[in-house]
C-alpha cells in the first residue's frame, strides 16, 4: 500500500534515510541505527498556533486562539484511558507540543518500540471528543494558561512579539487565554482536525535500531488510502516596522528579565533558499552575541547580564525575528550595546578567522545531533514542512562565505526593526 519510497543520502554521516510517501498521503521518514538502544517516533502536522483561518467545506472559518494546543491536548485521549497511561506501562517516555506551526507527537523508548508507535499512531488516528470531555478540557488548560500568566519567560516573550507584529497571529498566546477558550466546541475541534490532521498534511520520522517494514504496515493499519488535501487559508503578511519599542510588566523576580527582538520581513521562502537563511543568520547571531564574542564577554564581567543570556532566530513561512533575552538590571545598556555591536558589523564587518571560527563550531554542533535521536527526528519533520532537502546543513554551512554574512547582516539590520519587553521586579 506504500508508494514512492525512495532512499534519501545523510552525506555528513554515511548513513541512508528512508522516505515513504504512503498512499493515504502520509510521508514516513526513517533512519535505521543498528545497535542503538535509544529509539523514537514523532508525528507531526503543519499545524500550530498561527492557522487559525481556513477554509472548511467551502467557506472561511476563524477559530479562537489556541485551538491547536487544545486540540493536542485532547488527541492524547482515549475512551479507554489517556496515552500516557499506556506509555507508562510500557517503560516509554512521551510528550506532545504545540508551536507557532507545528503539532508533534512523540516517545523515546529502548524496547517494545512497535507496540509504542502502534500506541501513537491509534491515539492521533481516532479522535475521542464528546461535549463533556472538552468541556472538562477547559478546566485543565485554563490552570495551565494561569501558570503561565505567572511566569515571567513566557509573559516577556509574548509581550515582545505583541511589539513586533500587530495583526500576525503569532503575536497571541499559544494556549490562547481563558476567554479564548470558551467557544471551543466539538466542531471546533474537530474542523481543525478534519483539515490539517490530514496525512497528507503530516509526517511521521523515526529513528533508531528499528524495522522499517513494521513501521510502515502499523501505517497501513491506521492510515486509509486517499487522495492529498489542499488546505486554502489566510495569514496576513506585517510590512516593516515594529508596532513599539518598549514594553514592560511588573511581576515578582528577583531581577529584570529583558527580551530583545529584531523583526525580518524577508519571509514566504522554501526550500534550499531558506536553509541558506537560516545558517547564514545563525552564524551572524554567534558572531555578534555568541558567549566567544567581545560583547558577551564584556556585558558578563561588568555583571549586566548573566549565564541566563541566550540568543535564537525564529521564523515560519510568514514571520521570522531575531531574540536575544536574559537577565539584566539594566536591559536598556544591554539594548543600546546589542545596537552597537551590530553598527559596527555593518561598517566592520568580520574577519576571516573569526568567519571559520564560527562555521567549525557550527559544523561540530551538527556532528553531534546527528547522534541524538530526538534531534533527527526534529530536523527530518521540520525539514518537511519547510520543503527543504534533510541533511543538507552541512553542505549547504562548507558554501556560505564571509561576504555572505555581511550581506545578510545588511539585509536583516536595515532598517533596525528592534524592540524591547522587560519584566521588572515589584
């Protein structure tokens, strides 16, 4: 019942990736690593916080702000019982997340691996929602969306994102808010689940010492021949500019939290074109914030900001931001100094030795996800859903050059979209 399979070449490694494209449309990645212990399974549909208008038997709906994490939570959900009650037998360890374009699923085990999947796969392919079960649902999640209203991480991150973007759904809250919530319905539910919940729309990458021939007929079993779901929907691109510059919320921490963030709208890129981006902007981070770098060494002795200080790049097909966020008594000199250090690339620019610095460690932090299951898993699902080649990081790291990064630099920088969300202490 499986059609298209092809054998996909991890060069970095020497090792082959297997690619089925079943017939119910679902597209099944494996990669076999004889004599593992460690082994895992992830299935995960284009589908996160961000879709939230699409059509539905011939119309536009709009759906209230987190239903996809609703909706994951209710998909670990059975009549008989929850997943994680049959994982815990078991021995697995599974979680489910949701992101701003994303749903995934997934367990790590070291034996009973097809009975595992088998429970994965039953859970995701055979929704169990009533009226009562949802509304129960409610409860739960709205103490989970309280817990989070009270951690300071999460508020400083979306009270950055609500400066950066005004319209784009990402400027709202995962889990949505209690109000939010409210009007969710069975129908709700199941619309959502009905269209992105496709197998067409869904990929499941396994990995470790495993039978590639149990996987896919565990997939014959739970996945039905049929035909691929085109999904019309709505996400209104943002121009340039950021909404505002400042924004701060007083909440109990021991010290500031600052969240940095710089806006790119050099987005709707697929394919190799957009791995490109990625890596250039992740080495152009490193150089700039990285904990080798001047600024990081300086900002940390004068004691300004602290080990909690990390740096990231976050985009989809329709939004895409620099984050920088730590720690800080005094975040608005860490801003003012994240301003001169990126003046000073855009008329500096970088040295050849500092070039191959970062790209050797870049290279090394690949070398070591290729060991990490999880990590494979991760990399062969999103690499799916942005169309790009699995595998291709490497290569694709050898051929970007210095003057690569300058130019991406002045692509990113120009104008400085940046702005600034700070927790204070009470």
């Amino acid at each position: 019942m499986q059609t298209e399979i092809r054998s996909i070449y991890n060069k970095t490694t020497d090792e082959p990736c297997l690619e089925a494209v079943h017939s119910s449309g679902l597209t099944v990645r494996i990669v076999k690593k004889p004599g593992k212990s460690i082994k895992t399974a992830m299935l995960a549909t284009k589908y996160g916080s961000i879709n939230r208008e699409f059509e539905y038997n011939g119309q536009f709906i709009t759906i209230p702000n987190g239903t996809a994490h609703f909706l994951e939570h209710k998909l670990f959900e059975g009549r008989n019982g929850n997943a994680f009650d049959f994982y815990a037998k078991t021995g697995a360890k599974a979680n489910a997340y949701t992101s701003n374009d994303k749903t995934a699923y997934y367990f790590t085990c070291t034996d009973k691996f097809e009975e595992n999947l088998e429970i994965l796969l039953s859970f995701i392919s055979n929704p169990y929602l009533t009226d009562e079960n949802v509304e129960k649902e409610k409860g739960i999640i709205g103490q989970e969306i309280k817990m989070y209203e009270d951690e300071p991480s999460w508020q400083g991150y979306f009270g950055l994102v609500g400066c950066l973007y005004g319209t784009h759904p990402v400027k709202y809250d995962i889990a949505g808010t209690v109000q939010d919530i409210a009007p969710i319905t069975v129908d709700t539910l199941m619309s959502c689940y009905n269209t992105f919940y496709h197998p067409s729309n869904m990929v499941l990458a396994v990995v470790g010492d495993i039978d590639d021939k149990a996987v896919l007929k565990l997939c014959d079993k739970y996945f039905k021949p049929g035909c691929t779901l085109k999904i019309n929907q709505k996400i209104d691109l943002e121009p340039r500019g950021v909404i505002k510059e400042y924004t701060e919320k007083t909440m109990p921490v021991s010290r500031p939290v600052f969240y940095i963030g710089i806006k790119d709208n050099d987005t709707q890129l697929s394919g190799t074109e957009l791995a490109k981006k990625e890596t250039e902007i992740e080495m152009l981070i490193e150089m700039l914030f990285g904990t080798s770098t001047p600024f990081y060494k300086e900002l940390y002795d004068k004691g300004i900001i602290n080990s909690e200080f990390e740096s990231d790049y976050e985009m989809s097909d329709t939004f895409a931001f620099c984050l920088l966020a730590g720690e800080s008594d005094k975040p608005l000199e860490v801003l003012e100094r994240v301003k001169k250090e990126i003046e000073n690339f855009l008329s500096n620019g970088v040295s050849e030795q500092r070039f191959i610095q970062v790209r050797n460690t870049l290279y090394g932090d690949i070398i070591s996800s290729c060991d990490n299951v999880s990590k494979i898993a991760s990399m062969l699902i999103s690499s799916k859903f942005s169309e790009r080649k699995p595998f291709d990081h490497a290569q694709i790291l050898a051929q970007i050059t210095a003057e690569d990064i300058i130019n991406r630099a002045k692509q990113l920088f120009s104008p400085l979209d940046i702005a600034v969300s700070v927790i204070k202490g009470e």
